[in-house]
C-alpha cells in the first residue's frame, strides 16, 4: 500500500514557526503547568525547550507562554490566549490538511 504522509510546518521569514515538535510542547506546557515538567515529558533538555519557546514568543506579535517566575511555590509557565488561538489554528489547520491527504491515499490505491 502506498500512503501519503504531511507535516505541518508554518513559517515565518522562512524559519520554522511552528510544528509538531514545538506544538508538542506548548500542550504540555499546558497541560504540565511548567516549561522545566513539559521538556521532561517530551525528552529535550531544559535548553532546548526553552529556545523553541524563545523563538516563537520573539516570532509571534504577542507571547505564546508567559513564564512566571519562582517563588514560594516555585515558578511555572502557562500558554496565553493569544497561545491557545495559535495551537487551536494550527490543529485545525493539520485536520484539514490531513482530510484531504485521507483522500489522496484512498484514492492512489484503488
């Protein structure tokens, strides 16, 4: 069987916006509550993580995570508005993008 596959990848000035891996991490920044918690789910170092944020935070016209700093209960991080309408947009975006691949693979192996 032949079968289509299609990554998402949304760009801005020709870097790498958003995609999978950093969309994977804002879900668990929201689901973790923490940047430090979400980067140990997805197996990438604190670092790494916190540049992808960095990067799309500078990309976006508005922040996509607000980092709040420690304290007595320790930090944390949480997606912001203008986040979840970004995560939201772009999971629309793969399913009808992967409807119409559904179709293209339906069809090349008829």
């Amino acid at each position: 069987m032949i079968e289509v596959e299609c990554v998402i990848s949304i760009k801005k000035n020709g870097t790498c916006f958003l995609g999978p891996i950093k969309t994977k991490l804002l879900q668990e920044i929201h689901n973790c509550g923490s940047l430090n918690a979400a980067a140990k789910k997805l197996k990438i170092s604190y670092q790494h993580a916190w540049m992808m944020l960095n990067d799309m935070n500078t990309a976006a016209p508005h922040p996509l995570v607000v980092k709040k700093r420690g304290g007595i209960n320790g930090g944390g991080a949480e997606i912001s508005d203008y986040g979840m309408k970004i995560l939201n947009d772009y999971f629309l975006i793969q399913k009808q993008i992967q409807n119409i691949v559904n179709q293209i693979n339906v069809e090349i192996n008829l």
